[in-house]
C-alpha cells in the first residue's frame, strides 16, 4: 500500500521531515525489537497515541500475537497472544485487501460495537484505533495499531503518516533480519574455509585424484603426490614439462578447445583426454578446470577403468543390438499393462507389423482371441517367479494380412517389465498338424484299403458265381420259354411254366445286384441332369415309401451333370428310399437333397476310393433308428443285413456300393442310433452336354431269312439259343469257340450277325473275333452276350462306343428285338450309304420350287446323317434332330411342310409327337420311318404313311409326295 503525504497538516513538511528523521534514526539498528520500539514511540509521541503495537499475524487473523508494543505509561497491555473474535471476523476482509482501517469510536462504530470486542476494547483501554495491514508475499504478516483512550476523528494525514512508518519500519525489518543472516552466514563461512583449508592440505596429499594449479604457458605449478601414484611422473618432472607433451595425440583437438575456453574466461570446464603414463601406456582422466586470474585449478580423476567397462559395455551393447535388429525371432519387451516397450525389427517378417505401429499397444491386440486366456496364465506365472525358470509357451498372433502366425516364447521379468523372445513355429505347426492328418489319413486308408481288399475278393467271389449262375439260368430261361411255345391250351403246364420263370426271374435279379457289387455290370452311363432325373422319380417315391412318410426334395437350382447310368442310378435310389422306410418303420421324414461339392486331397486321403475333384453330391436322409457304430464297416458287404429274416436279401447297399465305385464315384455313411441315418452319393461332375436317354425297345417279336453265328462254350447255353433263334425263322451257325467262329467267317458263308459270348476259351478273344470278322464283313452286326463281363468290352467299367451287349439271362423277347433292331439299322444305314454314293457324283442341288421343306426325327445318328443327306441331293430343305422333344419346339417353323419320324425315340414316341403335331398343326403332313411293319407300328391313324426300313430312293421319294401327287 503507498501513500503520498499531502504538503499540509501532518502530512506536510513536518511529516517529510518526520519521516527523514524516522529513517536516520532506524538505519543503525540491526534488532527487530529495537526498530519496532524506536518506531513505536515516535509514531505515538507523533500522533498523541496512547500505544503503538505490532502484531503478527500466524494462521488466522482472529488471534494475532503482540511482540513490540509503546506506550505512554498509562495504557495497559503486554506481549502474546489476544484473541479478536467477532472482531477479527468483520475486518478481515479489508485488511487482506491492504486497507487501513480507521475507528474513531468503538461504542459507535458498527465493526467494533459488538458485545464481545467492545468488553476486549474496554477492558484494555481502547476508544479509538488505526489498523494498518503490512502484506508479504501476497499475504497479511503484520498488524500495527495504534491506540487512543479516547474517542477521535482520524485525519487523512494522520492515517498517511501511519501507513508510511509502517512501511518503513517493516522495510528496515526485513533489511536488517537479511543482514543478520547475512553475518551469520559470513561468520559460519569462514569457520568453514578454516576448517576446508586444513582439510585441503590434507586432501591434497592423500587424494587419489589428481589435483593441480596450471598456469598460462602451459605448465603446471604445483602438483599432488596422485600424479606420481597415477602416471608415474614425479612434481619436478610435471613442473618441467608442458602439459600437451603428455596427452594422446587423438586427444588433442578437445584439450586445446578447452584450453582455449579456458583462456577465454569460461569458469567452469569438463572434459576428458588420455595422459601417457611413464611406463609406457595410456590412462584416461576425467577433468574439472576451473580458470581464475592466470592461473587454472584442475582436478582429474583416473577413470581407465571406467572407460575400459565402458568399452566393453559399448561393444556388449553393440552386440546385443546387432542381435537385436538381426535376429529371426521376435524380442519384446512388455509392462505390467500387457503393452509392448520395445520390438525388434523381426515383427515386420514374422507378423507383417512394423515395431512402431505395436509400441504402447497391449499384446492382446495381436493375440488370436482364442490363445488369450492361456497366455494371461503363463504371463502371470513369469511375472510372480522373476528367477525361476518357467516352461516354454505357445500362442498365434495375427499377421497384417488376416491370417496368424504360430509363436514359441521364452519369458522371464526384470523389475516392472517381461522381456520375452518367441520362435516362429508356423511352419512347424502346421507340419505337425500336417504328420497328424497324414497319419489319421493313413489310418483311414489302410481301414479303408482292408475294407476295399475285402469287398473287392468278395465280389470277385460273388462275379465268379454270377457268371455260372447267369449260364444256368439262361439254359433254364431258354428252355421254359420254347416249351411255351409247345404247350398249346394246357391251363397246368402254363401255370408251371410261368412259375418256373418267375424263379428264374428272381435269380436273374439277384445275379445282377451280386454283379453290381463286383463292379461287373455292364453300364451304358449317359451325361445326366440328376435334378431332372430326381423330379422325375419323385412320385414314384412317394408310392414306394407310403403317405405316412414325409418325403422332401431339396434340389439346387445350378447342380452340375454327372456321367452315370440312369436306370442303375433310379434303381439305387429308390433301394435306398426303401431301405429308409423300413428303418422308419413307415412314419417320419424322408429328405433327399441334392447340391454340388468339391472333394479335396484331405478328404481324399482319408477315403482310399475318392480321387479329388468337382463332385454332384447327393444326400438321402431318415429319420429312423439309425445303425450301430460296430455295424457301419459291414453294411456294404453283400448278404450283410439288419432286417429280420426274410425281409431283405442284404444285397441292395452292396450293390449300391458298387455300381457307384464302377461308376467313379463314392459312397458314405453317417448315422447316429436313434436319430437316423444319411447316405450320401457322390458322382464326378461331367462338363458335356446333357445325353439323350437311350432308346427302349419294344413292338412286336419278330424274326427273319437272316444268317447269325452264335459263338458259345458252354453247350447246353448254345443249344438253347440256336433253338430260340431258328424258332424266329434265322438261318444259324454255331462255334463253341473263337478259332472255330474264325474258320465259318473266312469260309465265304455270307453271315449277317454275330452273336457271340464275352468270356470265351481259346486264343481267340471275342473282342479279336468281332474286330476280325469286321475286317472280313463290313457289314457284319455284333451282339454281345455274358452273364460276367470282364474288361475286353468295358473301358473304366463302362462299355465301350458302339458295344452291343444282351446281359445273360435274357428273355426270347429280347433276344428277338435287340437282333431284330440291329440287323434294321445295319441294312438300313448300309442301304442309305449305298443310295449316297450312287448320288455323290451329282453336284448339290438347292431347294428348287419342287423341293419341300422337312423336318426329320431319327434317333440313329449315322442313319439321321445320311437320310438328311440324301434328301439334300434330292433338292429339299431339311431340319434333323435326335428327339422328340427337339422336334416340338420346330413344328410351327414358317414354311414347313412334312414331319419325317421314327417311331421309336428315346422318350416321346414318333407316334406321340405325330398326335401333337395332327392336333396343333393340322395341314403338316406327316410319314413315319419304322423297321417294323405298319401293322405292328403301333399307330393307331389308318391314313398313316410309312416309311419301312431300309427303303430305297425311289420308296423315299414315293413316301414325300403329297398326298394330291
């Protein structure tokens, strides 16, 4: 607080010159007390006061403590502590914001007149007061009053005088405590030096440091005895010789640059260098220099030591460093939060992560999730057992791109941090896991190929037995059916005759399923859309598993084409439709589903039969009983049942087996007892194009003037055949092997068939025999016959392009139209053929306005090619395809004039693509082409027009003529 004294009244000269007087009058004394008395009392004396006091002011205001105080001799009081009270309360605000506060009557005044400090102030004598707050670092630390026993008006100038006494004498206060301190602190100083220059003398002998006072040529004047101790130089020796003399020549350039720092006034200097010792060699020193006047006061330390751990340190350092960057494993370090300190630069191969990007970032950020709890453990044993050694963990780490890493780590703690190194072991890992599934994958196998070697000497057991049982029951077969033929009316004969067949029926079907399951049925596998083929047989599945049985169809829309024989396939999946009734015992859900799979080489090393690759898949599941564990391995055996006796022959899975194996594909199972089973087909993908289903055959048996060899070994079968075949009017020869067929053929005798067994003794394959009698007959139709085929007719358990074969046993009927079939088609083709090459020579003639636009359905692609043909060079537009159902969409073609069909097709008949046509297209016209006689056609429509096989040119043309012609 500053007062400016104002020139009249107390503060006018005389204050000025009171003041002057106050300062001369404090300026020798040095004692608090004195200053506050002397100030006191001119202060009072001044105003008139009756008492002058100050106070200190300790942690509150409300009880200060009276130190120096004057008075006139009248006013009471003394020295300590006063309690203010109320009092204090009221003022406290004001006096911290550094006012005077001026109370000329204490009865009166507000601030004082409470009851409290108005009994204080009577009781010491006070009526009116001046308040003069000394602030010090920011806070009251001082209170002068000054006291009047009676009441009064406190002028301006009498409170300025105030203020400024108290300034001043707070100011001389605090000069002369500094003072005081000051001496004693000089007084204790050179006690020290006292002491400290004993000491030195002391120190100055026994210190191992070298000590030295250097003067400006370069020369040091004095010198302790440590020199000799350290470098082996006496003082003279030191005295007499310049300092740089002694220091390595390396060193140099930083011992001048502190010489000259020195030179330039700098107090203090540091610095190091390296002194050549008398006996050869070289000590570090550490230096403190300190220059004054001209002369310079050193003191080094010996610190050769020190460097040489230090050099030592650096070179570890460098090596760990070295190893740190150039090691393959990672190094981390981590706190106790789990957050990485320090990366080597190995994350960056291992992981992908640059060390940078995982510093500060918990561990458990690159931690797979499912390793988190198992590295917690193994964290928090390394950190509770600091110096023991704790077992190797593992765990995966997420690399940058996606995927993770296999890590092996070594951990120990030191203070708050784990320092830890991990191994990369991925490929480690995954050889294990790798050695593990080829082991599990060699254990499958080897099940697998025990249970394969099994099936397969089983069903060359059960295919050798089916061969002579096929021979026995085609001498049966062939036998009951020409004596029906010579039993006329006789109801009884009849009757056993078609018992005995119905036997022999039941044999033929237990013959094919033991041959499915050898893999030695014949199959003619066409490219099948399996969605197709399964809409198709749905009702039939609904008939065969009962309305009880609720039967779902979950078929993909984009389902690929598979290579497999169709009817075989039906067949399978209707046995195992039934076999999951019965499992159902005629209630629950039946659910076939169908989709396409890729099989890779894992799967494929754990199932023997199964080669990797695109796969049609397709699933039938029950809900029934379900099978055994024990039980799985067997169910594919033939004669292998669950069923009670008498409800199944324990042959349909077998053959299921191994229809699918002949066929390329893959059969498993899986089942859980009382929650049914699913069995699934696996077939390989086909990329062709969807293959016309085969044609059936079927009309009338009918016989001919033709020549056939029947080539046979077993003689009861030939005798048999050779019956049936001159029975339907054929002219036959027979052979009993296949250099006796051999000797017939190149005789000249015009033959127009062969039909010859499969298996056959001799040198003479029959595969050999047909390809030699070819040579010899162009024309020469071939007819396979077996009850056992073997590989000489099939290519991958298929037969091969253009193979005819009539499985043993089989019917007079069949016999009678597969021979009749092929001998049309022979003549057929061969008579078109000849009518082409009598019509090659003429150059091709364009539909001229007589010409008529056709389109032609034939089956028989050689026989479609060569009729389209001829009817080009005969000037007609033509349009061929293969079946009914290409034909329907072309019927309204623009133009068209005449369907030209065969009647037998692969699925809508001739016949029944003529009825579409009749009634949606009436004015077409149409001829049917057939190698039946009309009659026996099948066409109902008496106006029909036929085209008999073989034809000539000139019935073709005849046949196109319109009916006006």
């Amino acid at each position: 607080m500053t007062t400016q004294l104002h020139p009249d009244g107390q503060g006018g000269a005389s204050g000025v010159a009171f003041l002057l007087q106050l300062e001369r009058r404090l300026r020798p004394l040095h004692d608090t007390g004195g200053i506050l008395a002397l100030s006191a009392q001119m202060l009072g004396q001044r105003l008139g006061a009756q008492q002058v006091a100050c106070f200190d002011i300790g942690q509150a205001l409300h009880a200060p403590t009276l130190q120096h105080a004057w008075s006139d001799g009248l006013a009471p009081g003394a020295a300590g502590e006063y309690f203010l009270g109320d009092y204090a309360a009221s003022l406290a605000d004001a006096l911290a914001a550094g006012q005077a506060v001026a109370v000329s009557d204490v009865a009166s005044d507000p601030r004082t007149a409470l009851p409290a400090a108005l009994a204080a102030f009577t009781r010491l004598g006070i009526r009116a007061f001046l308040n003069i707050p000394i602030a010090k670092d920011g806070r009251l630390a001082a209170l002068f009053v000054v006291h009047s026993r009676a009441a009064r008006l406190w002028r301006a100038d009498e409170i300025e005088l105030a203020v400024q006494v108290s300034e001043r004498v707070w100011s001389t206060i605090v000069r002369a405590q500094a003072e005081e301190q000051l001496r004693l602190l000089s007084a204790g100083m050179e006690r020290k030096i006292a002491e400290r220059t004993r000491e030195f003398g002391r120190t100055w002998q026994v210190s191992p440091d070298l000590h030295g006072v250097l003067n400006l040529d370069g020369y040091f004047e004095h010198s302790n005895p440590a020199w000799q101790a350290t470098l082996g130089w006496s003082e003279e020796e030191i005295r007499t010789t310049k300092f740089f003399n002694l220091i390595h020549p390396d060193d140099l350039p930083r011992t001048y640059a502190a010489w000259d720092a020195a030179s330039q006034g700098q107090p203090a200097l540091r610095f190091e260098n390296r002194y050549r010792h008398k006996l050869g060699g070289w000590r570090w020193l550490s230096w403190v220099a300190v220059p004054e006047g001209d002369k310079v006061y050193c003191s080094a330390r010996d610190i050769s030591v020190e460097k040489k751990l230090e050099a030592d340190l650096a070179a570890r350092n460098s090596e760990r460093e070295r190893l740190w960057r150039s090691a393959q494993d990672l190094m981390v370090a981590v706190d106790a939060e789990h957050c990485f300190t320090a990366v080597n630069p190995a994350a960056a191969a291992i992981l992908g992560w640059l060390p940078e990007e995982m510093l500060g970032r918990s561990l458990f950020d690159f931690i797979v999730p499912d390793d988190a709890g198992a590295t917690r453990q193994a964290l928090a044993q390394v950190a509770q057992a600091p110096h023991e050694s704790v077992p190797s963990f593992e765990n995966r780490y997420r690399h940058r791109d996606g995927g993770y890493r296999w890590l092996s780590w070594v951990a120990a703690a030191e203070g708050d941090l784990i320092f830890a190194t991990g191994r990369h072991i991925t490929v480690e890992k995954e050889a294990e896991s790798t050695l593990r599934s080829m082991q599990e994958s060699l254990r499958h196998s080897e099940t697998a190929l025990l249970q394969s070697q099994k099936l397969e000497a089983l069903g060359k057991l059960t295919g050798g037995v089916a061969h002579d049982f096929n021979n026995v029951l085609q001498i049966i077969s062939g036998n009951l059916q020409l004596l029906q033929m010579t039993v006329g009316d006789d109801p009884l004969a009849a009757k056993r005759i078609a018992s005995s067949t119905a036997a022999v029926e039941r044999g033929a079907k237990l013959s094919a399923q033991l041959l499915a399951f050898a893999r030695r049925q014949p199959l003619k596998p066409l490219v099948t859309d399996l969605a197709h083929l399964l809409r198709s047989m749905e009702e039939l599945l609904r008939r065969a598993t009962g309305e009880t049985i609720d039967t779902r169809m979950m078929l993909a829309d984009d389902s690929w084409r598979a290579l497999v024989d169709p009817h075989q396939l039906e067949n399978v999946i209707l046995n195992l439709a039934i076999n999951a009734r019965d499992a159902m015992a005629g209630q629950g859900q039946l659910t076939i589903e169908l989709s396409n799979s890729v099989l890779d080489c894992a799967y494929a090393a754990r199932h023997a039969d199964v080669v990797p690759g695109d796969y049609v898949q397709l699933a039938i599941s029950d809900t029934g009983t379900g099978i055994p564990a024990e039980l799985l391995d067997k169910i594919f055996e033939p004669f292998f049942t669950t069923k009670r006796e008498g409800e199944g022959t324990g042959l349909g899975l077998s053959m299921a087996y191994g229809f699918l194996r002949q066929s390329g594909g893959h059969l498993t199972v899986d089942s859980l007892p009382g929650h049914g089973s699913t069995f699934r087909i696996y077939l390989p993908r086909s990329l062709d194009a969807e293959t016309e289903l085969p044609l059936q055959l079927s009309g009338p048996v009918l016989g001919g003037k033709e020549t056939i060899l029947v080539v046979e070994d077993d003689v009861q079968v030939q005798t048999t055949v050779v019956d049936m075949l001159r029975g339907l009017g054929y002219f036959v020869l027979r052979a009993s092997d296949g250099e006796s067929a051999m000797h017939i053929v190149g005789s000249g005798i015009p033959i127009d068939l062969l039909f010859t067994d499969v298996v056959m003794p001799g040198k003479v394959a029959s595969t050999e025999l047909a390809r030699q009698a070819r040579l010899l007959l162009p024309e020469l139709a071939v007819l396979f016959t077996s009850g056992y085929t073997q590989d000489a007719i099939m290519q991958g358990g298929r037969l091969e392009p253009g193979v005819e074969l009539l499985s043993k046993p089989y019917r007079r009927e069949d016999l009678a139209r597969r021979i009749r079939h092929l001998l049309a088609n022979g003549q057929h083709v061969t008579a078109l053929q000849q009518y082409r090459a009598q019509l090659a020579p003429q150059p091709p003639t364009p539909a001229r306005p007589g010409g008529r636009n056709i389109l032609l359905v034939e089956d028989n692609a050689d026989a479609r090619a060569m009729t389209g043909d001829l009817l080009g060079m005969l000037g007609h537009a033509v349009t061929a395809v293969g079946t009914a159902e290409e034909a329907l969409p072309l019927l309204g073609t623009p133009g068209l004039e005449l369907l030209l069909t065969d009647i037998s097709l692969p699925q809508m008949s001739g016949a029944e693509l003529a009825e579409v046509a009749a009634r949606d297209y009436p004015r077409l016209e149409v001829v049917f082409s057939t190698g039946h006689a009309p009659a026996n056609s099948g066409v109902s429509d008496p106006h029909a027009r036929f085209l008999v096989k073989p034809f000539s040119i000139e019935q073709l043309q005849q046949a196109l003529l319109a009916p006006d012609r």
